[in-house]
C-alpha cells in the first residue's frame, strides 16, 4: 500500500524514551500538570464521521472532555459536507485569527489514479499531486479520519473565534494536490496551518509525531521566513496533544521527542505561513487502530491540537 507524502524516506525506529519525551515535550512549552500513559506510542503513513454539532471552547491548558456526542462508538461511512471555509461564529481568545485545517488525502482518491499520479513541483523536486493515504487493517480510511478530526477541530477553534478555512471538505473528486494546499494556506494569509494525518507503518510502531518544515531554498520553495514559527506551532501541539490524549510520542520517528523535520513535503515546502504535518498515530498497528477509530479519542485529538494551536496564536 502506497502511504502518504509525509512518509519518510527511510523509516526508523530508535530505542524507546517515551517518559523522557513526555518531560521534554511538557517542559519545552511551560506546561504543569502535563502528562498521560504510553498507551499509544506512533510511524508515517495515513480516515472520520461528522464532527459533533457543538463543542466547548477552552483555553489552551485546559482541555475539553468530549461530548456525548464525540462518544459513538463506530465512523460513518460519509461525512456531513459543510462548506469549505466557515468565517468564525463566536468572538473569543482567537477573534481576528485565521486557521487552515488541511484534512489529509481525500476518500476518493484511490477513484481517479491518474489525476493523482501526476507530477507537481514542489520547490526543490517533483512528487505526485497526492496519494491515497492509509488505513486500518478494518477498513477505515486514514481520509475519513482526517475530515472527521478536522471537522471537530473546526468547532472548538470556531468557539475561540477563529475564521477557520478547510483545504477541502469532501466536496471534490479527489485531490487537492500538495502544491495547491499549500496555495490555499498561502492566499488565506493563514496565522497557522495543521494538515492532519495517521500513519500506515509496522505493528509495534506506536504514537504520534508533528513534521517541521526544514530550511529550504529552491526553485518556488523558501521556508526561511517559516521554520522558525512553525517550530514553535509544532512543539505547543505536541505538547499539548500529550496531555489532551494520553497518547506518547513516536517510538519510531523523531527519537521520541513527538517532533520530525523534514525537507521532501509539499505542503510544507511551497508553505508561506506557519505550517505543520500531525501523524496522529499508526493506523496499522492494532492498539492505536483502537484509539483512532475511537470517537471519543478523535474527539480529544482535536482538543490537544485546538489547544496548541491556541498557545501559540495567544503567544
């Protein structure tokens, strides 16, 4: 099975850290009281139903429990379908920010092989237009999970006061490509971009990782303006999603810091805002297929990412 475009060149997987990380990760953004088990450990690769009709908003140290409705036990098949860009709804903490959320892949995909095969530039080589993404050994496709975390991530950003904008809302046939998700964070003049993700690697590679944009010069690529910034996005997500989660850091990415930088991505690559990648876990590996399938767990994916994305736009 083809994975994502976040999978990385060769894969690894150094020796387990999880407590250490977990200390690095909380230490690194301030946090008290940061903590969780190492029940969900994560590897690259790549799924979600509607997101619940509400959600409580909260400010990025306390996260939210899930709704009754972030409880159901099973995905539906096909997500509601709202419009791609909602403009906020709520003043709040987050009134006058901008966010794109870029739901990974598109359920479609594996539908128009040929569109997606196609090359595009992404600044410093070519890659296909986008891929299929992953799924767990179920059947749940990584592209269902990804809009239905988007879509609950949506609500809680939308009740800080966030204009929020999707890349795409299972509302095309299939796509979009990389370079033009990242146009689409670029023309937002987004003050933070997430693409989500789950990954498609071995059993027993376990957790979660946030892909940096490395520092990258060439052709229609500069992320000199962004690694910075984007660094500091990433670490509060990480951070954040630990404790909104349980879930540990990567056991076979990043050393098991929760963090992986990268230079062969798209979206990040032709990116001109703050931007980062997060492989919520590995969909292959049973445990966390357990977790990822799961409403409630999806529900607080969203909460911890919402959360970081709220420490750093609050500074």
């Amino acid at each position: 099975m083809r994975h994502d475009e976040s999978v990385p060149p060769t894969p690894r997987r150094p020796k387990p850290a999880a407590a250490a990380a977990l200390t690095v990760l909380c230490l690194g953004i301030g946090l008290s009281g940061c903590g969780g088990d190492s029940g969900a450990q994560a590897q690259p690769g790549k799924g979600g139903d509607p997101a619940p009709s509400s959600a409580a908003a909260s400010a990025p140290a306390s996260p939210a429990t899930p709704s009754p409705a972030s409880t159901s036990p099973a995905p539906s098949k096909k997500p509601a379908s709202p419009a791609p860009s909602t403009p906020a709804t709520a003043s709040g903490p987050l009134s006058g920010k901008t966010v794109v959320i870029d739901p990974g892949h598109n359920p479609d995909n594996h539908l128009h092989t040929s569109e997606i095969n196609r090359q595009v530039d992404i600044g410093t080589t070519h890659k296909e237009c986008d891929t299929t993404g992953t799924s767990t050994n179920s059947g749940y496709a990584e592209a269902r999970f990804t809009l239905d975390v988007s879509h609950r991530l949506r609500t809680l950003l939308q009740a800080q006061g966030a204009k929020v904008v999707l890349t795409y809302d299972d509302d095309r046939a299939f796509g979009p490509c990389v370079d033009e998700r990242a146009r689409i964070g670029n023309k937002a003049g987004a003050d933070a971009v997430v693409s989500v993700h789950a990954d498609g690697s071995a059993v027993g590679n376990r957790g979660f990782h946030v892909i940096l944009p490395a520092s990258v010069r060439g052709g229609g690529a500069d992320t000199s303006k962004i690694v910075g910034p984007s660094r500091d996005l990433g670490t509060r997500i990480a951070g954040l999603f630990v404790r909104a989660t349980g879930s540990a850091p990567s056991n076979y990415i990043g050393g098991n810091t929760g963090l992986d930088t990268r230079k062969d991505l798209g979206g990040l690559n032709l990116s001109t805002v703050p931007k980062v990648f997060i492989e919520c876990g590995n969909m292959r590996d049973p445990k966390d297929a357990a977790l990822l399938t799961s409403a409630g767990w999806r529900q607080k994916a969203a909460q911890g990412i919402a959360d970081g994305i709220s420490s750093y736009l609050n500074g």
